[in-house]
C-alpha cells in the first residue's frame, strides 16, 4: 500500500518534471511486473507482453510531462497498456486471454490432466466473449480493479463497467456450459 502511496505522491511527478530520470525508473520497477502481467492475460504471448509494456512505458515517459500532478497514475498506465493491446488487436485481428483458473493454487487431488482439460475449456469458452467484455472481465476479476478504475482506465462510465462485467459474465458462463465445455 506504501508504494502505491509514494508513486501517486505528486512529488514523484515534479521530481521527474525537474528531470530526475531516477523517479520514472522507480515508477518502471513498481508496475512493470503488473502491466505485463495484465498484458500477458490480454494477449496470451509473454513476449508481446514484454514488448507492449515497454511501449507503454516509453508512451507514459513521452506524455508524463503534459499531465497534472494529481494524475492516477496506476490507472493512467493501465488505461496506455490497455489502448496498446486493443491497437495490437486491430491490427493482428488476434487477442487471447488465458484462464482464470491459471491464477488459482492446483488442488493435489485433482488430475493434472483433467485440470489441463478445464483450463483448456475456460480459455476456450473466454475466447468466445467480446473483446470490449473480456477487457473488463479480466480487469476486475482477475487484477482486482474496481469498476471506477476500469471506468477511468477505459474512458468509459461506471455503469458500462458493471454492464460490460454482468455481460461478459454471462456469455462466458453459456459458452463454457455448451458441449465440449466440462459442465
């Protein structure tokens, strides 16, 4: 919580204003691990990921001179990686997203191959939801964002966030119920 804390800090903004490089490379070493982690479930391909990440960085870099010292920067960053991902989407026609199931402890009791089977079936059936809906699925499920941030990171109001969750949620739940889904 501290972190989140320092980099919000408006100091950290007019300390990189007054050209310190060394206060932008804190806020690099504080969500680097994060937004590629996000880009990682967007686009499924690590080094996409890498590669999305460093241009989101180098965008903020780029723009963070322009902005106000209140800035939100954690959303600012994730709404950059977020337009970077959707653009590389336009572009390759590609966007995948792996499972949440991915994200959970193994039970010991579970086969490995009937866990291998159902993550196969989750990523199957979120493949099949709109890219708008996913976007918001994974940003609140799975890192946790609130509907106002994703709102914020997305430049779209609260109550599209909570449609587009309640929708997503529900076309993922009929594609993974249908056959070759494990329900």
């Amino acid at each position: 919580m501290e972190k989140t804390l320092l980099v919000e800090n408006p100091e950290i903004l007019a300390r990189f204003r007054a050209g310190d490089t060394e206060a932008f490379a804190g806020i690099i070493r504080q969500y680097q691990t994060a937004i590629v982690g996000y880009l990682y479930r967007l686009t499924g391909d690590g080094e996409l990921a890498r590669d999305l990440a460093q241009d989101t960085f180098l965008q903020a870099y780029q723009s963070l001179a322009g902005t106000t010292l209140d800035l939100p920067l954690k959303t600012w960053l994730y709404r950059i990686a977020t337009n970077n991902a959707l653009r590389h989407h336009r572009r390759k026609a590609i966007l995948s997203f792996i499972s949440w199931d991915d994200f959970r402890k193994p039970e010991t009791s579970v086969d490995l191959a009937q866990q291998a089977s159902e993550a196969a079936a989750v990523h199957e059936a979120l493949l099949k939801v709109p890219e708008k809906l996913r976007a918001c699925l994974v940003l609140h499920l799975v890192d946790g964002f609130k509907h106002r941030e994703i709102a914020k990171m997305l430049g779209i109001s609260e109550d599209a966030v909570r449609m587009r969750v309640a929708r997503g949620s529900e076309v993922f739940r009929q594609q993974y119920r249908t056959p070759g889904g494990n329900e």
